[in-house]
C-alpha cells in the first residue's frame, strides 16, 4: 500500500506542542470515508510516516484532521509544514469505537491529554444522532489549563449538545477556577447511570489503568468499556509485528479494544 | 530416452548421474535454481547451476551456539541438515525497496517496481523449511491484507524437497510434526540413498508439474525395496533425533507464565542480539526507514528486517514498551509458540533448531519451555 497526496488545507497551532493538520486528496480523489476511531499512516517526504488518529467529523468526510503532539523526528517536520503542502496518506485502518452499538446507553467519555484527538469523531458523531443516547459525559484530563484541546468546540458542544463536559488540569495555572487533579477522580461523581452506560477511554496507559478501575468500582460492566490503545506501527496492516499487544496487533485487532478482551494482559508489565 | 507420462503421487527412482539432468530440466523451464552450497564454512542457499555446486560430502555439527561443517566420508550431496540461511530470504528480502518517490512542484508521486520476479526453484528444502514456507504463506497472504512483495516471489516457486537422512542435535522437527520427512507443498520430494546398490534418490511427484519435470529426467519406476528403502532413511532420521519439546498446552502454558521467574534467569543469559530471530525462517517483523537523496528531490522507503529484541521495536514517545531483556525474550518465545496460534492458525515454530544453534550463549528454546512447564505456576496453584 502506497501514499496517497493530501494537501494541506489548514493549518492550526492547537496549543504550544499540539497541532492539527486539514487534509484534502491533492489528486482530486474523494477521501476514504471513516469510522470514528480509526487512524491513518501520515507520511513527510523522505522525512518518515507515523500512525495519527481521525480527529474529524466522520458525517462530512472531506476531509482528514489529524492532531498529533510534536515528539519525534516525523511529528516535528510535520510542523514545519504550511498550508498548500503535500503529505502521503495510508488508511484510514484499524477499529472504531462502537458508537452505532451503544445507541440507548449512557455514555461516558475519559480523556487524557492527546487522547481527546482520536474520540472527537466519536463526539462528532454522538452528538450527530444526539436523540438516539441518553446522558452524554466527557471527563478530560490536561496536564494545564493551556493543553486544552478543541476549546472553542467543547464549548460549542455543551452548549448546543447537552454534552456534560468536566475538565481538570494537573497544575492550576493563571485564573484557572476548575478541577485539579488527575481525571479518574471525576468518575464517582459523575452523571451517568453506571447500568447502561458505555465508557470510551484514550489516554495514557498508566491512566487508562486506574480510569477502567474508578469505572468498575461505579459498577460499570467489562464489556462496556472499550480503550484506545498505543503501540509503535510501520507498516498498519499486520505484517510488521511491531504493534503486537499479546495476540493482537494493535494496528488491525484495535486500536479499540473492548476491555474484556484485553483484560488478561492489560495492566501486566511489559507486554 | 522415451518420456513416460507421470502423474502427482507417483514415485521413480533417479541415479545420482542422472540428477543434473532434474537441474538441466528445471533450468529449461526458465527456473533460476536455487540450492544449499558451502560458504564461509557453513551451508549456504545460493544460486546453484551444476550438481557439483552442492555440497557433497559435507555434513554439519550443531549444538547449542555451535556449528561445524566437515567431510563425512562419502559422497552423499545432501548429508546435512539446515545452516544459517533460510529460504525466507528469497520471499522475504532482508532489505527491499518498497517505492521511490520523486517531488513535483508541491507534491510528490510514488513509483512501485512492478517489474516481475524471476521464477525460482529451490532444490532441497527440508521438512522443517517447508513449513516454514508454509507458515509465512499464513502470515502473508491469508489474512485481512495480503503482501504484495511475499505473494510476487512465492507464486512462480518449484520446490524439491529433501527427506532428511541426518540430523543434528538440534533438531526438534518431530516435536512440531514437520519432518523429518517432508509434508505437504513440494513439487518433487527426494529421498537420498547410498548403499550396497549404489547412490541415487527415490523421487516422489506432489503435483502435477512436479510429475511433469520428473517425467523428463532419466528415471525407472520405485519398486517396493526403493519405497521401503526410503522409509528407511526417514526412519532412521526419526530415531536419531535426541531433542524434543512437549506442545501440548503450550499457549495457555505460557499465557499463564507470563510472570514466571525463568523469564528473569533466561534474560540474565540473553545478549539480545537478534540472532535468533534473523535465522528463524518464520520470523516476519521488520521496521521500514525513509530516505532522501541530497538534493532532496527523491526519497525511497525501504524494508528491513527486524527484531523484537531491539529497544527501538517497541518505542513510542517517552520509551520502549520492552525495554527489560526478559520482556523482549518472553515476546519472542511467548508469540513463536502461543500467540502466534492465535494469530494465524499455527505455531510459529517448525523445530529446525537454527535459534539453538546461532545463540551465541546457546540458549535453548526447548529447555526454557521445559523449565516453565516444570514449574507451571498455573499448575501448581491448580
């Protein structure tokens, strides 16, 4: 599977390490459609490729968002890049959150730091159908007040969308008045029926580990709870072996996983 | 010589003289051959054009992190068992250039070499090696994606195989259900014979063009002694081989062990080198690395094969996922035996003992499953 052109529509500086990328097919192709979740291999030329989730609204697939945070040599180049620019895309690949299956549920967002990127398709597409879900919850973690992401939308969206969005920062910083402390100390307050809801979790591991704790102690079953996981990807389709996450590869067999099926190996040291 | 129709499943008798004329043949349907030859002391796969490029009367020694070549004494061209190379290395390049690509203004287009692979015929694959082969086709064409690269090389592949007369004390195949006597997939399999009514191989036909060829090199049909004979050598072969390794179970075996100690005293041994995954012939990880030239203009992506016993497999930002030695052993071990089954249907081990062999300390992937089942946590609290 080869890069495909996508020319850079829009730029945006989202925070001071985060950016996000508008992508439109440079060669008049129509844009894979894409379920919230999935992610695309984003290529620099000669510079290298990495995976980076959908971040757009999967009802209009014009185009590709991708918010990614500068922290290697391809994510750095990438920011050097300007609007008219060409990158090469491979995907879109691997699992989506289950948002179709969970119509009639409560649902329960946690979000830690970049992990917000790859669950804004799933917001998107929540709150495209708003009707068909009962409460609709994101808690969301940022290590500051200034690493918040999307805050025009999340504004937006609890205004517009009943969305019960709760943030909180690792360190207060300036004015801020909200919560501090890590997210999953927002859980036992939060408003969802724990019976028949469906939690969608991206964050870091270490706190992906004690978010599926807070929910299991609020009664949240297994099998509605469902992570994004990471691991280090080449190739996207199976065949490089470094995604591997127990039997699976994380790249085919997720990112989205149900908890239930990982359960035995998540949490264990090294896997 | 008059040609006599031959059909897949039928066994004839070829004289040792007469085997160049089974390259000549292969040679003359537009195969470029394929074979084992000795090079820098060890059994090599290589390109071959005469029966005298293998290696006759050689036989190897192998133990763990040792491996011998010397004479054995008679002029057998096949009396040895597997070296460092695999046949993976012709289905799967250690190093290939996936695409170019070129800049256009802002923008860039890729170009794929498409051009067709040569048609290939490998001469003495054994048992364990076929499926190995096997094992990668698993891995490469029958999942959600196919390899495009894997599927270009192995469609146009002839393959005779070898029955094994001698093995080392490596050898686990009988453990892993592989050989000694070659199961499915070749094209002719070859059993040699050198005793008191000469040196010559009995010759089995597995398909149709198999049968095809051997139609076309001087040949008498196998009689009930040439059939017995052959079953002889893969017997004996049988017999011989000291090494084993207990299967039953083992997925959950090592699923339930992944915190076991042995992990730790294996990794205290473990210099992490990757030979071991380097001359598996299942192995199948690789990274890939972008490149530019100067000016900038044009840039190649180029495969590698890799290891999971390196840091950088399993880096994302902030660290390795593995980064302690007994983690990256027990991935190895863990997805060679058990989650490989998961993953494709198979073990990822055919018991060709090349890891035993190419361990610079030796260390031994039959015993560390040993040492785990004997001390099957699992078990013990069970």
């Amino acid at each position: 599977m080869i890069p495909q052109p996508f020319r850079i529509r829009q730029f945006r500086q989202e925070t001071h390490d985060t950016f996000t990328l508008e992508l439109e097919p440079a060669n008049g192709a129509a844009p894979a459609a894409f379920q919230p979740g999935q992610f695309n291999m984003v290529y620099v030329f000669g510079v290298g490729e990495v995976p980076i989730s959908i971040s757009s609204n999967p009802a209009s697939p014009r185009l590709f968002m991708h918010t990614t945070r500068e922290v290697g040599t391809v994510t750095k180049a990438m920011r050097r890049l300007k609007k008219g620019d060409i990158v090469g895309v491979r995907g879109p690949f691997g699992t989506p959150w289950p948002v179709e299956d969970s119509a009639g549920s409560d649902i329960v967002i946690v979000a830690g730091g970049i992990g917000l990127a790859p669950l804004r398709p799933a917001l998107y597409a929540l709150i495209n159908n708003r009707d068909r879900y009962g409460r609709i919850v994101l808690l969301y973690g940022t290590r500051s007040p200034n690493d918040i992401l999307y805050q025009k939308e999340l504004k937006q969206w609890r205004a517009e969308f009943d969305l019960e969005v709760y943030v909180t920062v690792d360190r207060a910083i300036g004015s801020w008045r909200g919560n501090v402390g890590v997210v999953t100390q927002l859980i036992p307050k939060a408003p969802f029926d724990p019976l028949s809801s469906v939690a969608f979790v991206c964050g870091p591991e270490v706190m992906m580990r004690f978010t599926v704790q807070e929910l299991q102690r609020r009664g949240v079953a297994e099998d509605k709870i469902y992570l994004s996981m990471e691991r280090n990807m080449k190739c996207a389709t199976g065949f490089c072996g470094h995604c591997q996450y127990g039997p699976t590869f994380v790249c085919k067999n997720g990112p989205v996983f149900r908890f239930d099926r990982i359960a035995d190996i998540f949490g264990k040291r090294e896997i | 010589m008059k040609e006599i129709a031959l059909k897949a499943g039928d066994t004839v008798v070829v004289a040792r003289g007469d085997l160049q004329a089974l390259l000549d043949a292969l040679a003359a349907r537009d195969y470029t051959l394929i074979g084992p030859t000795v090079r820098d002391g060890a059994i090599a796969y290589c390109e071959i054009r005469t029966v005298e490029d293998l290696p006759a009367g050689w036989e190897d020694e192998q133990d763990g992190g040792t491996y011998r070549l010397h004479r054995r004494g008679d002029g057998r061209l096949f009396g040895f068992t597997v070296g460092p190379h695999s046949w993976k290395q012709f289905l799967y390049p250690p190093v290939l250039k996936l695409w170019e690509a070129r800049r256009n203004g802002h923008g860039f287009t890729v170009h794929r070499d498409e051009s067709p692979q040569p048609r290939r015929a490998f001469i003495g694959v054994r048992g364990c090696e076929l499926a190995a082969i096997g094992v990668q086709d698993q891995v490469f064409l029958h999942g959600k994606y196919v390899d495009s690269t894997y599927q270009a090389r192995r469609e146009g592949v002839f393959i005779v195989a070898v029955n094994c007369g001698h093995v080392v004390s490596t050898c686990f195949c009988v453990s892993m259900k592989t050989g000694p006597k070659v199961g499915k997939g070749f094209d002719i399999a070859l059993t040699e014979i050198l005793d008191a009514d000469g040196h010559r191989f009995v010759a089995e036909a597995g398909t149709a063009r198999g049968a095809e060829v051997l139609a076309a090199v001087p040949h008498r049909p196998a009689d009930a002694s040439d059939r017995a004979a052959a079953e002889v050598v893969s017997a004996n072969a049988e017999q011989a081989m000291k090494r084993s390794m207990d299967t039953e179970g083992i997925r959950d075996l090592l699923y339930n062990n992944a915190e076991h100690p042995r992990w730790e005293a294996v990794a205290n041994r473990c210099m992490t080198c990757a030979n071991c995954t380097m001359v598996c012939p299942t192995c199948f990880c690789h990274t890939v690395e972008d490149v530019t030239d100067l000016s900038g203009s044009h840039a190649e992506r180029w495969r590698k094969w890799d290891s999971c016993f390196t840091m950088e497999f399993s880096y994302i930002h902030g660290g390795s996922v593995r980064p302690s030695a007994s983690a990256r052993y027990r991935q190895w071990m863990t997805h060679k035996l058990a989650s490989w089954i998961d993953q494709f249907g198979t073990s990822g081990c055919v018991g060709c003992g090349r890891c035993i062999t190419w361990c610079p300390v030796g260390i031994d992937i039959t015993e560390e499953v040993r040492a785990i089942r004997e001390t099957d946590r699992a078990a013990e609290e069970g």
